[in-house]
C-alpha cells in the first residue's frame, strides 16, 4: 500500500537547484524532471560555468538549494573539483554527486568528497526526486 502511495504521489518539494552535466539530453531529461516535481531548475554545461552561477546566486541574496553535479565532465571541471571550489565560497552548499558509474570511488564514498548524496543515471524520477528533498530539508 505504501508503495503505490509514493508511485501516486512523486517526491515533489520546492526550492532552486544547479544541475551541471556535460550532456546537453542529460541537463534537460534532469530539468524537466525536477520542474515536473515542483522546483526552480538552472543548468550548466560544466564545472567554471556551474561555480559562476552559483558564486552570482549567492552574492545576489537568492542561492541555490542544492547543486547536482555530473562526476565526470571531460575536458573541463567534473564535480569532484566543484564541491571542493563551492566549499570554498559556501561551506553550507548541498550537493549531489551523479554519475552512470556506480563502481566509481567517489560514488561509493560520497560524504568523503563532501557530497550529501549520490544519485546514479539514468535517473528515475522517483529516485532524484526523493534524494532532491531529503537534501534539501536537511
């Protein structure tokens, strides 16, 4: 009963949330999820354009809730080295670690880097949307 409870009723909430994801269909199939669940979603296609919208929210008075963060971005900033630059600026920053490699050490190990949580892709809603609000009400 419980169970087709939580299907009726998805994990929605409210709040702002970064998502950075090198994968354009990534970044979109995250936001459109996340509006669909109730919350204020910008995106980011790697780590330096992630850390500049979150350092402009913050100075502007409105942060963000919470930051979802692909582990691995080639090329440019993944988010091992985000949450260690967005500590820098806010020690109070929530954030999720996301990766289609679950064997991966920072996957396995997430509070060691910092992380609140870790959610493996693809995602599924109710997944993203149940970690998204225990994170954030934290």
């Amino acid at each position: 009963m419980e169970q087709e409870q939580a299907q009726e009723h998805p994990y929605t909430g409210k709040g702002k949330v970064l998502v950075m994801d090198d994968e354009e269909n990534v970044r979109d199939i995250a936001g459109e999820m996340l509006k669909h669940l109730g919350y204020e979603v910008v995106c980011a296609a790697e780590g330096e354009a992630a850390l500049t919208l979150y350092k402009d929210a913050l100075e502007a008075g409105m942060p963000f809730d919470l930051v979802i963060t692909d582990l691995t971005v080639p090329g440019g900033m993944g988010g091992k080295e985000l949450i260690r630059r967005l500590y820098e600026i806010d020690p109070e920053v929530k954030a999720v670690v996301s990766s289609g490699y679950s064997n991966d050490p920072v996957m396995a190990h997430y509070t060691t880097y910092g992380f609140s949580r870790m959610v493996v892709k693809p995602y599924k809603l109710e997944e993203l949307g149940k970690t998204v609000r225990e994170v954030i009400s934290t």
